[in-house]
C-alpha cells in the first residue's frame, strides 16, 4: 500500500482539533507573541553548537591528556544531541523562525552530526508526524529484526532481551545516520515517490550527501586522527563513544514518548483508512514526561511535551508548556487521553516494560 493512499477518517472526534487550534492560537494573539523562536532560542542555539564546537576545538588544538581528550569527546556527543533536538528540530520542521530561509540555513545544521536534512524531514515530518505508530508506514517503529516496537510486527526469539539490548542499539542510532542508513533512506524515498514531499531532485541529493560525508568525515574523525594527542585506536574509540552519548540520548528521549502501553497503534484497513481523527490518533499513541522538569525540558528542546510537539509540529518549543495546559484541558473536555509521566525515569521505565511486553507476547503488549 502507498503511503499516498492512506487516510485518516473524519466523524471520530474532528471537532477537538477545531477547538484546540482556535483556543491555542487566542493564546497566542491575546499575548501579542510570535509563535516561532524568541531571544532565548538563539542563546540555546549557540550553547548547544558551543558545547559541540568548543570541545572539538580543545581537543584538537590544546588538550594533551588522554583522559581531557576523551572527557571533550563525550561532552561533543551531549553537543551533538542538544543540536538535533533544540535547533535541527525546530529548523526542520519550521518553527524556529518565520524566515524560511533562516530555518533552511539552520536544519542543515544535522550535516555537522552527521545527518541529512532531506532524509529526516521524509521519516520525522512526512512519515512519523503524519502517520504515528501505524505499522508498516512510521519507520521510527520499524527496526528490522532486532527490535520490535509494534504488536503488528512479527516477533522473534530474541525479542524477549530487548528490554536489555535496545539501550545499546540506541547508542548506535547517529552512527547509523553518519554510515549507511542516509544512503539507503535516499534510495528508497526515491522509490516511494517521496522525494517530491522536499522539492528535491534524486542526483542533486545524493550528489550533496556524497559531499556532505566526505566533508564530515573529515573534519570530525580524519583531523583528529592527525591532529589529536590521542593515538589512532584511541581517537576512533572516542569517535564512537561519542556518537554513543548522542545516540543514548536521542532514544532515550524519542521512544518513551510513543512505545509505550498507551499507545494503541492503528491499523489501516484494506482501503488505507485509519478510523481516527489525525489528531486524535495523536493523543493515542504519544505521551509526555517530566513536565515539571524545566532545566532538562530545556536541554531536550521541549520534548518532554511530545504531545503538543505532535499536535502542533509548526509552533517553536519553548512555547509548549505554557500551552500544555490548554491542550491538556482540552483533551479531558472531550474525554480523550493525555498520556504523561511524572518523571523522565517514569517514562523510562515505561519504555522498558514496553520493550518487554513486547518482547514476551503476540498481541497487545498494553493488556499484560
């Protein structure tokens, strides 16, 4: 089934995104504020590429000691990871700034973690965001064989560890990205007719992900495998501990926000029809966590608040708690779920007995 072709059905509680759409944008026009980034997004922006940049620089340039070397490498991986999730983000997506050109600029930004723009603008907006946990469709719940995240999907012997396992596989996520996974991806968005979703052409992508690789490659493994005290084992090691650090994070904070027993992961039928609402089917099979956590919202880009990020992708993180309480209200008006832990280690274990569940049985891991 193409993508194309799969829809969601009206006449299943349409009328709360009307309402909630209307109430969150008197929020915004009654407090005579902008929707996109504000003063104190730019100062995040610069931390999060200064915690990514500066520690490269020292240990490239000053640093001699093994142990400050690799201490500047695990801090470039937390670097990393605040890049993709509080400024690529956004960029991406189209919140950061009313200037497109300015979110352009600032989503290419994913090139210096080893990513592709194009790539994660198909899985995250047009896939993920459109079609949230539906099998088959929302590759964030499609990992092969190793990891199971779906109860549509076939179980295997060794899904009954990945309750063990997947944290290590998180690890491994931008490694992934900087390798193999952004050429396949472009191969296979370009059969799927998905490469017109960007306005982009097959070989001027690959031409600039080819040069994009080269250029990354260079300047964060060669250089300091030249330049830097460390040896050449040892600088490869702290290579990929730091890409580790990021991964680590990246999952951590992705997947407890939709593989979790709430959600209910809908299943198109033969026609491509999904019986919900998109934004329903959002409130279903997402959920929050930490929302009183305001230094670590900080750091992970607002998406603790998954929630409204899902129901409103085009509006600016650092707007989304102060609109959570409208969203919440809203859902509990119209007796539908707003799913959202208390704490990150919560929603962590959550996550865990998910992974479990799903490891264990066939059919609705939420009913164990």
């Amino acid at each position: 089934m193409k993508v194309q072709t799969i829809k969601f059905t009206k006449g299943h509680n349409e009328e709360f995104y009307k309402v909630l759409k209307q109430r969150v944008a008197d929020y915004f026009k009654t407090g005579k504020i902008a929707r996109h980034g504000n003063i104190n997004m730019v100062l995040k922006s610069v931390f999060m590429i200064s915690l990514y940049v500066v520690p490269y620089f020292l240990m490239l340039l000053y640093f001699e000691n093994a142990f400050l070397i690799f201490l500047m490498w695990v801090l470039m991986g937390a670097g990393m990871a605040g890049i993709g999730l509080s400024i690529m983000h956004d960029a991406n997506h189209g919140a950061y700034s009313k200037n497109q050109r300015v979110n352009s600029v600032l989503g290419y930004v994913i090139t210096l973690i080893g990513g592709n723009d194009v790539n994660w603008r198909i899985q995250h907006n047009v896939l993920h965001h459109t079609y949230t946990n539906v099998s088959g469709v929302d590759e964030d719940i499609d990992s092969g064989i190793l990891l199971r995240f779906s109860p549509h999907k076939p179980r295997f012997s060794n899904h009954k560890y990945q309750h063990i396992y997947a944290w290590f596989l998180y690890g491994m996520m931008t490694m992934m990205w900087s390798t193999v996974k952004d050429f396949k991806q472009l191969f296979r968005y370009k059969r799927m007719e998905l490469l017109e979703t960007q306005n982009v052409r097959f070989v001027s992508s690959l031409t600039i992900l080819i040069v994009s690789k080269i250029a990354y490659y260079i300047a964060v493994l060669v250089l300091p495998l030249i330049y830097s005290e460390m040896s050449i084992l040892g600088t490869i090691g702290c290579y990929l501990v730091m890409h580790f650090v990021c991964g680590l994070i990246l999952g951590a904070i992705f997947q407890p926000a939709h593989v979790v027993p709430s959600s209910n992961y809908p299943v198109p039928d033969a026609s491509g029809n999904i019986k919900a609402d998109w934004a329903v089917n959002q409130l279903y099979n997402t959920a929050n966590f930490a929302p009183g956590a305001r230094l670590f919202s900080w750091y992970v880009g607002g998406l603790n608040y998954q929630v409204e990020h899902h129901l409103f992708p085009n509006i600016c993180h650092v707007h989304y708690r102060k609109i959570s309480d409208i969203v919440r209200k809203t859902a509990i008006e119209y007796n539908l779920p707003y799913n959202s832990q208390k704490t990150f280690g919560k929603a962590l274990v959550s996550h865990g007995k998910m992974l479990y569940n799903l490891g264990h049985y066939d059919n609705a891991p939420g009913l164990h």
